[in-house]
C-alpha cells in the first residue's frame, strides 16, 4: 500500500512539475518575478487543481488500459 501511495505521488509530483514548466517558462529564467505575482494575485491553488484534473484523466486511462491488460495476462495461463 505504501508502495502505491509512494507511486502515486511522485506520478503527481512529476506531472505538477512538468505542468509548472510547461504553463510558465518564466519560472526558469526569473522565478523571483513570477512568485511575486502570485503573491499578489493570490492565486497559489490553481496548478494544483490543474494537476489534479489532468491526474485524474490519466488514472482513468491506466485503469484502463490495467483492465484490459488482465484479459491479455489471464489468456496465457
């Protein structure tokens, strides 16, 4: 259980992170300016629930893809 969980999250962690720099390259080259607007903003949830939404969309399809993979591993025996 612990070996999912730790899977999971860094599943999550890695597509926060690629979201992060994909959505906002400034983060590379002047991330001083960029958490600055946040902070101002106010806006500290939204990659978060971006992420979670595109997490979501993704576990569906491995579970999918898991389910018919079963039928595939159940023929061989």
């Amino acid at each position: 259980m612990i070996n999912i969980l730790k899977k999971e999250l860094f599943i999550y962690t890695a597509l926060l992170t690629g979201l992060i720099f994909l959505m906002h390259p400034d983060l590379l080259s002047e991330p001083t300016v960029r958490l600055k607007n946040m902070q101002e903003i106010g806006n500290y949830v939204h990659p978060l629930l971006y992420t979670f939404f595109i997490y979501l969309v993704l576990y569906f399809f491995r579970s999918i893809f898991g389910f018919i993979m079963k039928f595939f591993d159940k023929k061989k025996d």
